[in-house]
C-alpha cells in the first residue's frame, strides 16, 4: 500500500524552478549539475537537484514514474538514494542523441562510482522504476507501463545501515535544461522475494 506525503521530504541541491504536490513532483534542471565520484573521469560532481525522504524501513519497495524531455548529451532524472556525496547510487535514462539513449544506474560506496548501462531507443520519454530494499542489498527494475518490470541489478551500500535518504533527482551535466516530471511514487511492501 501507497505509504508517502511529500510534506515529509526535503530538497539536496534544491532547484530554482521547480513544484512539489501529493501526485507529483516537477524539476527543470540547471546546466552542469550531476552526480558523479572519481572513477575513469577523475572529477566530482555532488549537485543535482534531489527530491528525498527518510526511511529506516528495512524492507520495501519505492516506485516511482518519470517523464522527461530530455534535449542534449546525459541530461538524465530518475530514483536516487543519497547517503552522502561519497556514498550513493542513481538510476535514469541519459539522453545521448536522437537515436538512441542509456538506460543505466550508478551504484558509489566510498567515493567511487561505477555506471552499467544498456542502450534503449531514442524517442523514450517515460520510464517506471522500483528500488527495493533489503538491509544494505538492494534491487533496481525498470519498467515502460508501469506493470512488466524487469531486472536492472543487484547491488549493496555500504553506508545504508538503519535510516536512508531516497526519492527522485534531474540534472543536466552539459549546457542544458529540461523538464522532469514524477509522478505514481510511492513506498509498498517489498515484492523482492
């Protein structure tokens, strides 16, 4: 069952423009700003606009949809636990170009990010995710309707023990700016069996 009220969140990175109601919370991103630590790039990015909420439920799964109109290279918005800039994961789809896009998630503990991602047609505009949680473990699926959900990857935190930060992020890493849009969040019990 649905279990959140947006009164209960608060802002990292808060953004210039954005609105926040019960069904939906929207966010129009500001150039070069993202989240990333160290690995392969060697710079830091700790500053994209995070819609989050506490929870020190030790079981669940958080849903969420995004829509977005995403118009140059890695603008991205989607599912986001933020522990601390050095330890953190995302999930989005980020814009490449007009053909095709990255479907992908970044998993950080310590100060270093990984990024594993798919190729996914250009023209996606909506993407559902469902992040579900086991202590430290956690389970990332993606879905295009909101009802066939599919495996995106298994991953640990080390710094997620008791209470931990999670809800939606947009950014634009280059000179961009877009708006995303999310809407059906919401916290449930876990279907990770």
């Amino acid at each position: 069952m649905k279990n959140i009220s947006t009164e209960n969140g608060f802002w990292i990175n808060r953004p210039k423009k954005f609105s926040v109601s019960e069904e939906k919370i929207t966010v129009t991103t500001e150039e070069k700003t993202d989240f990333w630590q160290r690995t392969h790039y060697g710079f830091r990015n700790d500053n994209g606009p995070t819609f989050l909420f506490r929870t020190d439920r030790e079981n669940f799964s958080f849903v969420v949809k995004t829509a977005f109109n995403s118009k140059k290279i890695y603008d991205q918005c989607g599912v986001i636990i933020y522990q601390n800039s050095d330890n953190w994961f995302k999930a989005s789809v980020e814009y490449e170009n007009g053909i095709y896009q990255r479907l992908g998630s970044v998993v950080t503990n310590s100060g270093y990010s990984d990024w594993a991602s798919t190729d996914i047609d250009g023209n996606i505009n909506e993407m559902y995710y469902r992040l579900s949680r086991k202590g430290n473990d956690f389970c990332l699926e993606n879905s295009s309707n909101g009802l066939n959900f599919k495996q995106m990857r298994i991953f640990h935190l080390f710094e997620a023990e008791n209470e931990i930060n999670i809800g939606v992020y947009a950014c634009s890493p280059s000179a961009s700016s877009f708006e995303a849009v999310f809407t059906e969040f919401g916290f449930y019990d876990s279907v990770w069996e």
